[in-house]
C-alpha cells in the first residue's frame, strides 16, 4: 500500500473517532500508540494528525502532542448545515438535467442498498449510499460542486448510519420518493427530500454523541 493511501486512511479512522466520541474532547493523541493501536508505522500517523490539525480537529501543544479539539452542537450542525445548502443546489439544478437513464441507474442503486440493509452490511451499505448521493449529484452537471459536498460528507462517520436498520430502511424509502419526485420533474419535492435526508441525519448524529456523553 502506498504511503499516501496509508496516510489517508489514518486520516479516515481518526476523524470518525473524533466525529463520534471515541476519541474525547482535549484527549492527547500519542504518535506511538496510535500507530500500535492501528497497527501501522509513525509516519502516517503523523501525517494524518498534519492534515486533522489543517481541518481544526486537533491542535499541537509545544512538547505536549496533538490535542482533539472540542467539538460542540454548534459546529456538528453547521456542518450539517453547510451539506444541505450545497445539495439543495445540486438538487434543483439535478432535476432539470437529470436523464431517464440516470434516474434508472438511481433505482439499480437503491436497489443495491436495500440488499445491504437487508444483509446487515455496513460495508456495503456505506459504498452503495456514496454511489446513489454521487450519481445523483453528478448528474446535475455541476462538478466542482459536486465535490465540494463530498468533501464535507469526510465529516459523516459512516458506522454511525450503516449500523442503524431503521437509518437503512429510512434512507430507502427517501430515495424511492426522491427517484419518484425526478421522475415527475418536481423541483420542489426532490429538493424538499435533499435537506430532509441531512435533517434527519444531524438529528441521528448528535442523538450518539448525546448518548456518548460527549457534551455531559
């Protein structure tokens, strides 16, 4: 594995950890047992804390180490909030452009999906989600858009949603409305159902950080 792709997956693992609780508010991330912990060397760890501490996830103390950052109600809903108005755009932009065959293509990915709910497989249920939001998205036209969202999605801890069957079902049935309202061409309902999906979502996301006592 290259070291960039190694580094990038630090990155990954360390950013749902903060994202979900796992790793606490002002908690010292140590370069050595980190990477005991992840069964990886220093080096992508440090690069990783690099990049966490350019997003404003950790800071580095002089002689102390790298410090997770607070993360508050406020910042997991602008975060959120930030998602919805990007995608709302695309949205409407999506509704007008999208073809019949990208909107059959969306049904074959919600298809897929409900087969990974109904398996329990949250691998699988994380790949077909990407897939049916970056199908829908891209079929807007509006690229660099486009990867501005799925940029900022870096921030959904996945095992949050793909471990909750009544997320799985729910994210189904939003999708087969969303497939019906493009069918329709109605703009208003496809985006409408965009920003219910990341209300839904932010309210999910701090009900676990909630539970996790993170803000206790």
């Amino acid at each position: 594995m290259r070291r960039e792709q190694l580094s990038d997956e630090v990155v990954t693992r360390l950013r749902a950890e903060i994202m979900t609780g796992a790793l606490r508010p002002d908690t010292f991330v140590r370069l050595d047992e980190t990477a005991a912990r992840l069964g990886v060397s220093i080096t992508p760890v440090r690069e990783a804390l690099r990049t966490l501490r350019g997003e404003g996830m950790v800071e580095l103390e002089p002689h102390r180490g790298h410090r997770v950052v607070p993360l508050t109600r406020t910042d997991v809903e602008d975060i959120f909030w930030l998602q919805s108005t990007i995608a709302a755009e695309l949205a409407a932009t999506a509704t007008e452009r999208i073809t019949d065959h990208d909107i059959d293509e969306l049904e074959r990915l919600n298809n897929r999906l409900a087969v990974a709910v109904e398996l329990r497989d949250p691998d699988e249920i994380a790949r077909a989600e990407l897939a049916f939001h970056w199908t829908f998205n891209g079929s807007s036209g509006r690229v660099k858009l486009a990867w501005f969202l799925l940029h900022t999605a870096r921030y959904l801890p996945p095992q949050v949603f793909a471990t909750d069957r009544s997320w799985g079902a729910g994210a189904v049935a939003g999708h087969a409305q969303l497939i019906d309202a493009l069918r329709r061409r109605d703009a208003n309902s496809v985006v409408a159902l965009t920003r219910s999906q990341f209300t839904d979502a932010a309210t999910r996301l701090i009900a676990w950080l909630d539970q996790a006592g993170l803000w206790d």
